[in-house]
C-alpha cells in the first residue's frame, strides 16, 4: 500500500531545517504532500504566492513531493489527500512536548499516526520567526533558506 505523509506548517518561510526533514522523510515515504497552512485572521510575512512557488521549486524534481494549502483541521486534509500519517520535524525538547500533545489529538480524532524525524543538526537552530526578523531588517536569509531569491 501507498505511503503518503502530509507535512503540514506555516511555512513562513520555508527554511533549510524544513527542507531536511522533507528530505529524510522521502526515503520512508511514497508521497509527502507539504501543506502550507492558511489563517485568514493570522497575516504572513512573506507572500503566499511566493512561498507555494519557492517550496515548489524546492523540490521540482521530486514528483513525490507535492504542495498544497490548507485552511481545515489537518486530520481532514490526511482523509482527503489518502494520508495515514503526519510528519513533523523536531529541533528540541520543546518541539518535542509540544509536538506530542498535538500527536496525540490528531490520532484520537482522526486515527493518524504522526511521525517525527529530527533535521540534521546544523539546521537545528534555524526558526522561521528568527527569518523572518532577518529579513524585515534587510539581512541576508539565504544562509537558512534554499534559492531564497524566490520569495524576495
Ligand atoms: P508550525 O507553525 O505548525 O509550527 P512551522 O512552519 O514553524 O509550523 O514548522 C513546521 C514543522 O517543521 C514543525 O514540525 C516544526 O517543528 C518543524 N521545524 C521548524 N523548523 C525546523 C528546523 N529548523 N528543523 C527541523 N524541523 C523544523
């Protein structure tokens, strides 16, 4: 049977650190479907026509990686996508405690096993929110994003 994981996140953006655990995570699955999560009441940073292209052109020669938004409950979009599991990246042990509680609302209401795959340790340190700062404040981001020119 098709293994398909759906990753889901804000993405905002979509650092180096994310990139791995995609990475590792296609030598377990058959499919990853990125879902870039979409809260009409929360306002991104960086464009979300760009973020979609620039994850896109990521990994555009992977054709088992695919991307999507999404504006439901994740569980709902691994029952609509044919998903059996969640994939999610962890960096410490805070990710770690809250990505268990979370693991654990998402199999009782949905029946879905989440799975966690630590980055590679050079990318540990690396947040999105961090990113962000840098580049409101004009620094240079492509050292914690791949072909960062996409978003700018
Ligand atoms: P969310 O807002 O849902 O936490 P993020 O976009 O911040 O979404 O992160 C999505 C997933 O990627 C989460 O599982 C998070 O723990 C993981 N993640 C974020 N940054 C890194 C990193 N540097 N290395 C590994 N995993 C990461």
């Amino acid at each position: 049977m098709k293994k398909t994981a759906v990753f889901p996140g804000s993405f905002d953006p979509f650092t180096k650190g994310h990139e791995a655990v995609v990475k590792k995570g296609a030598r377990l699955f058959d499919e990853i479907i990125i879902a870039v999560g979409v809260n009409e009441s929360k306002v991104s940073f960086f464009n979300l026509e760009k973020r979609l292209n620039h994850i896109k052109a990521l990994f555009a020669d992977l054709p088992a990686i695919k991307v999507v938004t999404y504006n439901s409950l994740t569980v709902d979009l691994c029952k609509e996508q044919n998903a059996d599991f969640i994939l999610r990246g962890l960096r410490d042990t805070r990710d770690f405690e809250y990505e268990k509680s979370i693991a654990f609302l998402n199999e009782q209401l949905g029946g879905i096993e989440t799975v966690f795959l630590l980055t590679e340790l050079k990318y540990a340190p690396i947040n999105s929110t961090i990113v962000r700062e840098i580049s409101k404040n004009n620094g240079d981001i492509s050292h914690f994003v791949t072909l960062s020119e996409k978003l700018v």
